[in-house]
C-alpha cells in the first residue's frame, strides 16, 4: 500500500486528536490455544467505546522464530481485524523480551548483574548495550515496522517497554563507563580519585587500565556516577530505537514509550533506574504505565503522582497512559464506579489516553492471574461493562472533545533528583550507611507529594538541573531530601527565592554536589542567609523526641519526630514554626521560615506523620499564595484543574470514598461528565441515577450544593 492512499491526518507526531481508550492485545496468546475470536474481540472493544489497541511489543520469538526468519501472522491479523472495526493500533517494538535462540548464539545478550550470570526465561534481563542484542534488535525492529508502517490502522509506535538498565555489571557496560570517565575528567586520574575520594581505603586508580570492576564499591561518588552513567545509557537506549523506526514511520505517526516507577507492589515514586526527564526526549509524546491499589485502598495518589511526572517530562504537554489496571492482581478487582473514576482521574491529570494491560486475562504463563478486561472465559463481566460506560461518554463530542488536552498551568513544583535517590539508597536517612535503615529517598518525595494533593494543591515536578526561567514560573518550590545539588541550581534556587519565590525544602536537602561529595561550608550549602538558619549535628529521634509547634504553626497538634532529627540552629530574625520537644534538643528548631530580598524560604528538619506534613504544607501555601479554588475542600474531595483547547476551565471533582460527599462548588459552569450508579454488573444503573440530582447539561454557580456519590466524579467546564 502506498503511502498516498493513508489518511492519518486526525492524528499527529506530538499529539492524537482525541481521547485514546484501549487496551493491550495480544492474538498470539489465545490462537496458539487454537481459539481464533479476533473478530469477535473487535466487536466487543467497538461495543464498550475502546478505539486503540497495542500490539507486538512481546512477542520477539513469535515474529522471529529463528534467526533471519520472519512471521508477522498475528501482526497482520491484528492490523487487518482492528482496521475492519475502525480501530487504532500502536505497534510496539519487541524487543524488551528475548528469544531462546540468541541467547544461544550469544549469551552475553543477557545482563550479568551483582547476583550473577543472566538465566533465560524472564523479560527485561538483556544487557541493553550489547553488541549482539543490539545487531539482532535492530533487524527485527527494521523488518517489523518497515512491514507495518503503511498499514492505514497504525497511529504509533511503542519503542521497547518500561526500559531500565536492568543492573547491568556487564564487562560491555563497564568498559563504556570507564570510557566515560576518560572523557570526563580529560584523562587525568589524579582529578578523578581527588574529586570522588577515591584514596580511602586504597580505592584509589592509577592507572586506566588497572580500573577495577565497580559492582562492589563502596564509594558512592564512583557507584553514583555509575548508576547515572547507565541511566543515560537508557535514554541513548530509546533514541537508538526511536531513530530506526523515525526512519519508516510518516510525519503523523507518533513515537512513545511507557516509563514506569519505582514499584512497592504498585508504581510508587521517581524511577531509580531512568532519568525520565533526560530519556524522555527520545519520543515524541511520553508514555506511562501507572498501576495502584484499588477497592478500599483507591486514594488517586499514585494515579496522580504518575500523570504529574509524565506531564512534567516534556514541560506540560499532555501524555498517554499506556498500561494501567482493568482487573490487575488479587486484590484490585475495582468496585462498582471505581473503574469509571479511574480513567476520568487519568485525563484529569493531562493524559490523553487510557489503555489497559490487558484486554484478555491469558490462560498460562507468569501473568495468568494479572487479569485483564476479560477474564479467562472471555465473556462480559461488570469490569468490562464498567469500561464501556467510560468509552462511550467519552465517544460523545460534549464530552470528548472539551476534555482531551487539557493543560495546567500549576503554581507549586517539586524538585526531585535521581542522583539523590542513588545517595540516599546507598547513604540511607536513619543510619548513613547502605544498612540499618529503611526510609528512602520516595518515602520523603510521596510524604510532601501526598500532602499537597490531599490540600487539593496541583503540582508539577522539574528536574535539579532546571533553568531559572523555568523555576520563576513557580510561586512555591518544594525540594524533599535533595541530597545531590550542584552549584548552579542552588545558586538559581537562591535568585528564585530572591526574586520572590517561596522555597520549601526538607532534610537531607543541599548535602553534596552532583558527585555526592559533601560541601564543605555550613550547611545548607551555599543558602544559610536564604534559609536563615544551619545546623552540623543531626540524630535519631529513636521515637523519643516529639515536634511541637509554634508561631503561624501553633495549635497544631505536637507529633513525633521520624527516623532522623537536623539540629538547626536559626538565626536572629527567623521565625521558629516548631521545636524539638526534648531535653536535650529543647534550643534546636525543626520547622523555620526566613524572608529573604522579595521572598522566603522555609525548613523542616525531620521526616513528619501525614498529619502533622498536611498542615505544615497547608500554611506553607496559605503564606506563599498559591492555594487554589479547592483546598477549602480539602479533605473531602479531590480537585483538579486545567483548560481546555476552547480556553475553558476544566475542573474534576473526584470522590475517592465510599460515601456520598455533599459540597458547594468551587466554580461556575456547566456539568460535561455527571455523576452515574454503577450497577454490580457494571452497567449504568438507570433507576437508582435517575434518582442523582446533578444532570449532564445542567448549569452550576458556585456556592451551588453538589451531591457526589461514592466513587464518583464531576466534571464542570466553565
């Protein structure tokens, strides 16, 4: 098919025209049990809204059975069946899964990692910059898309899968980290061990050649540059992959990938092993997978957490989800609204896409029980029925057409830093050794992070290395335990602050430079007059030591002091917002504030509970002006905002609990998405949402009492 006959022109290379709703499809699974329903599989996404599937990107040994021989029967299946019911495919690239034959050939395809030699039979074990995968990887990424690029259903590409370095100590890995080095520091090893304090404990090179292994050092300005090392390897990883199908795909086809977090059993917090603001410029649009707890257990934090990253990855610009939950692991099968809720949660943060993994529960192998839309009967079931109430809303123009792309413009960013969560992993918060300790680096990002979306203050986050113009958009900045700071970002931390800005950091904040040496001055380094106050002693509070609050923070109730106390001493001038409740601490500050040029800067010197946070947050963003329409609702409902591509404000009012929530509205408008009574078979249950008082269509002033059933949601646009 030639390329003048495709018409892709509702789509671009840095956005699609509509709200994507699928799921991951995969035909190879149920016809190697010979069940041929592709057709039938259609028939039924067309039914429940679902417009885009994803393919391929598992099925390596499928598509290539054996070296040089190419099968790309089910591709064709998938692209030929999804085109004849009108709908889009993404085609992923298979290669983060491989094949039994080249690791024959080639076992060094596999990563060594600390506990050894690589063993076939996972996904993600391969060394990502191994010669052979690479070769074989590029062939079969070639054949695949040059075969499917002029297919009239396919919209995308997918480059890999939630790629990571996958621990790699390979001899490849390390050969390239000392080349490096090399070209770092100009050849001079002299500069190399003085500036990682390489001396200690006779760890000190002499000689390029002589270069130790690094899997087991213990020195973490080696180990840390390291693991920043292969974090970019990543990035040049995608931009490789991303290169090679740029080379077949047409200009309104767009290239992603599906980043993913540090898991805790669901997605968590900030990736340790990618950048996703460095790797991100590989594609054309960011893509994510963001798995959560659900039934009791549903809050919309991580979902939350999950689209502010991605959005923050490319400076604002709307996102995919492409892998959240249908049913998922035991444990999370949604209750009756919480499907709905949850994809409406998504577009709420920015994303202009849901898609499941996946669509049909599989009936063998590692995931048989991560359960899909369908379970393994592959009959309709109330999840799949859910879906389907999601789907066809937003088929419909008043609805989809007001809610894709929405843009924030937020008021508060959080500053993270992978190379402080290396620091922290290895320097840990109770105990500075990579033992004896269990709070990490995430523990304290989720503790501020939790804390302002419980106040309903919208985030975005940036990296360490951001510009100053990028900063002075900001009226709050918050830094959790930013270890690593070069020079320049507390020099333009220290101009934002000056300028105006109010700065909220945390323990653990401004300790070493960017190779995790320790400053040398008073800490923190480089902004004691900003924050008015220092400190060179810190403790634990071995659960003995309480917070009590003082000035704009009195009456807050006194709480306990968490896993590690600073003990600050403020300067003359700078207001204490909270003590250490301890004899021995008694004349230490743990909570201050100092005004600094045009603005202020505030510290808190030990980890807090949820409580005590929300409240030092909530005066934090009462002081600096940033608050927004909803933190009056606090508490009660989740708010989140943006505008829309008319210049409409779109606002989400979104009930993460079991009870019905009565609220005046916070904005004026009119309702595009109303509350429903989700049946337990998944449908709309039309008796009982007769009975809803608030109505598509309806007008709403603010002050106006709006009823939102459990796991519900409003969407007003005004």
């Amino acid at each position: 098919m030639s390329r003048k006959t495709i018409e892709r022109g509702a789509m671009s290379r840095n956005s699609a025209d509509h709200i994507l709703f699928g799921a991951a499809y995969y035909d190879e699974y149920l016809m190697m049990k010979g069940i041929d329903r592709i057709d039938e599989d259609m028939r039924m996404m067309k039914d429940a809204g679902l417009n885009v599937i994803r393919i391929a990107e598992s099925t390596w040994s499928t598509c290539e059975p054996q070296p040089g021989k190419f099968d790309f029967t089910y591709v064709d299946r998938a692209l030929d069946a999804a085109q004849r019911a009108g709908i889009d495919v993404i085609v992923g690239t298979p290669t983060y899964a491989v094949p039994g034959w080249l690791v024959k050939l080639d076992p060094s395809v596999l990563a060594v990692t600390p506990n050894g030699e690589g063993k076939y039979g996972a996904r993600q074990i391969m060394n990502i910059v191994n010669a052979t995968y690479r070769f074989y990887g590029e062939r079969v990424i070639r054949r695949l898309i040059s075969h499917v690029a002029d297919h009239p259903a396919v919209i995308g590409y997918q480059v890999d899968n939630e790629t990571k370095y996958y621990d790699s100590v390979s001899d490849d890995m390390q050969r390239l980290f000392v080349k490096y080095l090399y070209e770092k520091f100009d050849g001079d090893l002299d500069e190399m061990n003085h500036r990682f304090g390489l001396d200690y404990w006779s760890n000190r090179v002499d000689s390029w050649e002589d270069f130790p292994d690094v899997t087991a050092t213990i020195n973490e300005s080696l180990g840390g540059e390291f693991d920043k090392f292969r974090r970019d390897q990543v990035r040049a990883f995608l931009q490789w992959q991303a290169d090679i199908v740029r080379e077949y795909a047409h200009d309104n086809q767009f290239i992603t990938h599906n980043f993913d977090f540090e898991w805790r059993g669901y997605s968590f917090g900030v990736q340790p092993a990618v950048d996703h603001f460095k790797a991100s410029t590989a594609v054309d649009i960011t893509g994510v997978d963001i798995y959560h707890p659900t039934e009791d257990d549903l809050t919309g934090k991580e979902i939350a957490f999950g689209g502010d990253m991605t959005r923050s990855t490319k400076d604002g610009r709307n996102y995919l989800v492409l892998e959240t939950e249908a049913q998922g692991q035991h444990g999370w099968v949604p209750f009756p609204g919480q499907l709905r809720l949850q994809a409406y949660s998504h577009l709420a943060s920015g994303a202009d896409m849901v898609e499941y993994w996946h669509w049909h529960s599989i009936h063998n192998s590692f995931e048989t029980y991560w359960k899909g839309l369908l379970s393994h009967d592959l009959e309709p079931n109330p999840t799949y029925r859910e879906a389907g109430v999601f789907g066809r809303e937003i088929a419909k123009p008043e609805v989809g057409e007001r809610l894709v792309h929405l843009k924030k413009r937020n008021k508060v960013a959080i500053m993270v830093s992978n190379e402080s969560l290396s620091a922290l992993d290895w320097f840990l918060i109770e105990s500075g050794f990579p033992f004896g300790g269990s709070l990490k680096y995430n523990d304290v990002v989720r503790n501020v992070y939790d804390a302002l979306f419980e106040l309903n203050v919208e985030c975005d986050f940036i990296p360490s290395d951001a510009d100053a113009e990028r900063l002075a958009r900001y009226g709050m900045i918050v830094t959790p335990a930013l270890y690593c700071t070069g020079q320049k970002t507390t020099d333009r931390l220290r101009k934002f602050v000056e300028n105006g800005g109010h700065l909220v950091s945390t323990m653990r904040s401004f300790v070493s430079d960017d190779e995790v040496s320790v400053w040398a001055d008073r800490a923190p380094h480089n902004l004691t007059d900003v924050f008015g106050m220092t400190y060179n002693q810190f403790t634990r509070p071995n659960g003995h030591v309480s917070v009590e609050f003082a000035g704009a923070l009195e009456g807050v109730p006194s709480t306990q002091a968490l896993s590690l106390i600073e003990l600050v001493a403020p300067a003359d001038g700078t207001e204490v917002l909270a003590t250490y409740g301890h004899y021995a601490w008694k004349d230490y500050a743990a909570v201050t504030r100092n005004t600094f040029g045009k603005g202020s800067a505030e510290w808190i010197a030990t980890l807090l509970d949820a409580e005590s946070i929300r409240a030092v947050m909530r005066e934090a963003v009462e002081y600096a002006g940033v608050a927004g329409a909803g933190t009056a609702l606090a508490g009660r409902i989740a708010v989140r905002q943006g505008t829309n591509t008319q210049g409409e404000t779109v606002t989400y009012l979104l009930n993460y609990s079991a009870s019905d929530i009565t609220i005046a509205s916070p904005v004026p408008g009119e309702v595009v998405v109303a509350p429903v009574v989700i049946a337990s078979e998944g449908e709309i249950d039309e008796v009982a949402t007769a009975d809803v008082a608030l109505k598509a269509g309806d007008a709403v002033a603010i002050g106006d009492e709006l009823t939102i059933g459990r796991w519900n949601v409003v969407v007003i646009v005004g």
